[in-house]
C-alpha cells in the first residue's frame, strides 16, 4: 500500500472510497510528509513501544507508527473509516484497529490487556473539539503514559503551557504541570491538511513526569478543587470553593484555609500556582464535612 503523507495518494485512497468528511468529528487529515516524519520522531519510538493512537483517520500516520514501533492501537470513531484503514494498513501485522469513542473507552484497561499495564506513548493529531477531555481523561483516569505528542489547535497548546496570571491559565495548564513537561515541536500550517483547517496548529510533547513536582494527600480532591477554582472563572476562590457540592467544604472552612496560607478572602484562581493549589486543597481536605 502506498505511503498516505504523498497527497496525491490520500486523494486517491478518498476517491476508490468515495469518503465524505465529517466535520462534527473533527476530520482533518495530514498531507504532509515533513511535519508526519517531525511528530512520529519527536515521540522517540523504538520497537519496545505500545502506541496509542486516536483518531487514525484513513491511517497516515498509523503507517509511520507501525514502522517505528512494536505495536500500534488505533481508536476510530467513524464506522466509515474502518474499511478503509483495513485496506491502507493490510502491509502490517502489528496494529489493532478499534472502532470506538475514545471518551467511552476505559484506556487502563485496554492497555493493561495489550501492553501489560507497561506505559504505552500516545501519538495523535487530534479532533479539536474533544482535545482537553481527551487529555484530562488520559491524566486523571491514571493511565500509564510514557509521554503524549499530539497536534493541537495553536491557542490550545499555549495554554498547556502557561503559568498563573494570564487569561488562559486554567485546570488544563494545571493538570499539565501536574503530570508532565510540556515542549512545543513545531507550529502547523493550515495547508498541511485536508481539508484545511480554520485555525493554526501546534505539536506538544508531554513527557509524563515519574513524580509529580507537587505532593498532596488526595490527588483527585486536589483536581476537584482546581476545576472547582475555574469553573466560573470571575468568582473569587472563597465563591468558587464554598459553591462547589461535590468538595463539601464550608465558606468557613475555605475562609479559615485561605487566612492560614496569609492570602486575601478576594483572591481568584488565576494567580494561585500549583504549589498553591496543593498547599490548599491539603488544608482543605483536613475541614471536609464528612
Ligand atoms: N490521524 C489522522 C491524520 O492525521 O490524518 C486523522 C486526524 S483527524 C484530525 C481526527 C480523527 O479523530 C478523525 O479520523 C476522526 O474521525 C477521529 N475522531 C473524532 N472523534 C473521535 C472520538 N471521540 N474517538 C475516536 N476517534 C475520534
């Protein structure tokens, strides 16, 4: 099967299956060979590696990965596309093909079944619109990741790395922190896609911290108290926390946790760092109502 980063290839492969593309899935697909050999070389593959891979598509990059790495498990939504990924990936033995929502997978599991439980190295060019649930759920549902390179929406990966103080800090630039270090590869233009894309995009590299650079009691508390913080971003913390059920934490309680970490009752999310984060959500955690 001929190699799909040559565009003249991919339209041939779009055409014999007369594909129409689903914008509600997000559906842009890589024609370029220089920026698919920049992402599968920035994920340093070796044939040890598990690789995840959302969203194939008609399996561009699935080829590519299927070379560098041991295995391959490609999740893919759209039933259209599972006929034609069987035919473009026919050359390889190594590559499970999963007709399915990666947001209703359990990924522990199924790397656990496929991977031993050993860390598996995502690589993905993403649908947007599902982007921070997708990198949420691989953090928060404890997954075992070695790193996670995957294309992004430009502003999406400025706010994977951005610190507090800024407009676009939030639980995703937290959560990112927490978990990894994040390094943008490269930016990418519309015209490395079919169709084009409205935005500029970005690749990031994540690679998974073995500890994180905070230690808490309660991990999960410390997320709910982040999402928490953000959730309706103009309310102070004192708000945010005291109108948040599922953290059960009193007014008084917040009030008592902010005075004892010397800062102001007025005090909002955005300027709180990690190490702020984990220093309340501790003391938080002691004044639950049970
Ligand atoms: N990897 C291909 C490439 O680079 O050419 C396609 C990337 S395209 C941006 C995103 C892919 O994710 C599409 O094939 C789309 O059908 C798939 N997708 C969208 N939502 C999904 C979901 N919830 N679960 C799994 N795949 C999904």
């Amino acid at each position: 099967m001929a190699y799909l980063g040559n565009p003249g290839n991919t339209i041939e492969v779009l055409q014999k299956y007369n594909f129409n593309f689903q914008k509600k899935f997000g559906q842009n697909f890589l024609i370029d060979d220089h920026i698919l050999e920049k992402i599968v070389d920035s994920a340093e593959l070796t044939k040890d590696d598990c690789v995840l891979e959302i969203g194939p598509g008609i399996g561009t990059m699935t080829q590519y990965l299927a070379e560098r790495a041991g295995s391959v498990i490609a999740v893919e939504i759209d039933k259209a596309l599972i006929p034609i990924l069987k035919d473009t990936l026919s050359d390889y033995d190594n590559v499970t093909i999963l007709n399915e929502d990666i947001l209703k997978v359990d990924i522990a599991a199924l790397v656990e079944e496929k991977n031993g439980g050993r860390p598996v190295k995502v690589v993905a060019n993403l649908p947007y619109y599902i982007t921070t649930p997708i990198v949420m759920g691989l953090f928060e549902s404890h997954v075992p990741l070695d790193s996670i390179t995957i294309m992004v929406q430009k502003e999406v990966a400025e706010r994977m790395q951005v610190g507090p103080g800024t407009k676009d800090y939030g639980a995703l630039s937290l959560a990112v922190a927490f978990y990894s270090k994040a390094e943008v590869v490269t930016i990418v233009s519309p015209n490395c896609f079919i169709p084009k894309p409205n935005v500029a995009s970005a690749v990031i590299r994540l690679k998974v911290h073995g500890e994180p650079p905070v230690t808490v009691k309660d991990e999960a508390f410390l997320f709910q108290v982040i999402h928490a913080s953000f959730r309706q971003r103009r309310k102070t913390l004192m708000n945010g926390l005291s109108n948040a059920p599922e953290l059960r934490v009193s007014k008084q309680a917040v009030s008592e946790a902010l005075q004892e970490m010397g800062v102001s009752e007025s005090i909002r999310g955005e300027t709180f760092t990690l190490e702020d984060f984990g220093r309340l959500s501790d003391i938080l955690l002691e004044k639950r109502e049970k």
